[in-house]
C-alpha cells in the first residue's frame, strides 16, 4: 500500500488543491485507523473522506471549466471512474463486507498519489498558466491590477510590479 500521508510529492502547486489533498489523505488515514475497531466506527470517517473528495472532484472542475482547460473531459472522466469505485466500496462496507474497508483504502491510497502527481499537477500548471493571462490582460486594459489583487514574489512578498527592483 502506498503512504497514507500527503507529501511535497503530491504538490500540485496551487494552495487551495493542497490543502484538499492534505484534507483527503488525512480522512483516508482516519478509515485506515477505523478499520482496527467495531465495524460501526468506520462510519464516520468514511462519511467524511466521501465529502472530501465529492466536494474536491466538483471544485477542481469549476476551476477548470473557468479557465477552459482543455483536458477538462479527461481529467473528469477519471474523477467519474474513482467516484463510483468509492461508491461500489462504501456499499460493500454497508452490507458488513469485512474485505471492503482495506479495498477502499488500498484503492484510494494508490489513486490519489496517480492521479495527483499527473493529472491534477498537469490541471494545476493549467491553471496557473490561465491566472498570468488574466494578469496580462488586466495590464492591457489599462487598469490598475493593484487595486484587485497584490502580487507576491517567489517568497511570498509583496511587490509593485510597474516599479523596478
Ligand atoms: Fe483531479
Ligand atoms: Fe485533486
């Protein structure tokens, strides 16, 4: 089985999907840990890496679709397939099916560390690529970016982009 916690391997390098990652692989380390105990204690952390990731799923897609990314239909068709193996499990674990809880682990733990170091990494450059447009086309226009958003450098730092440095 693959590690359970998330590491700068998975890095997607935009803060918000990382965050979900790290939230994801910790509700999916919580079921590991339920897994030890009565059958009935795994109901909750289930319920709550379920909401993760349905909710996950559906926020990358409304990035994507804002920024027209291109491998949207693939990307989702994959977030397709993974949400109805989830699903499949998680009715295998109603039924008491006993094998079903370490499947779905096993499952997750090597589906998230695949699709996250190439699809969502590729979705995530996508993305970033798409903000820097947007800034460019604000400059064009000829208003003050400034004024919405502040700009950072590599370390976090603000910075007046129309002055040198
Ligand atoms: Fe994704
Ligand atoms: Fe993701």
């Amino acid at each position: 089985m693959r590690s359970l916690k998330w590491s700068i391997s998975h890095a997607v390098f935009v803060a918000e999907i990382d965050d979900e990652h790290k939230e994801i692989f910790e509700a999916l380390s919580n079921v590991q840990e339920a897994l030890g105990g009565a059958p009935a204690q795994i109901r909750t952390p289930m319920q709550r890496l379920v909401t993760a990731m349905v909710d996950h799923f559906a926020h990358e897609e409304r990035l994507m679709r804002a920024a027209r990314y291109t491998g949207m239909r693939w990307h989702k068709k994959q977030h397709e397939n993974a949400r109805k193996r989830v699903e499949q499990f998680v009715r295998r674990i109603g039924k008491g099916d006993a094998k079903a809880g370490p499947a779905l682990v096993e499952y997750l733990s090597s589906w998230l560390g695949d699709h996250a170091r190439l699809s969502d990494r590729m979705m995530g450059a996508s993305l970033r690529n798409h903000k820097r447009g947007l800034f460019k086309m604000t400059f064009r226009a000829g208003t003050k970016p400034m004024d919405a958003c502040a700009w950072v450098d590599a370390n976090g730092d603000r910075f007046d982009p129309s002055s040198p440095r």
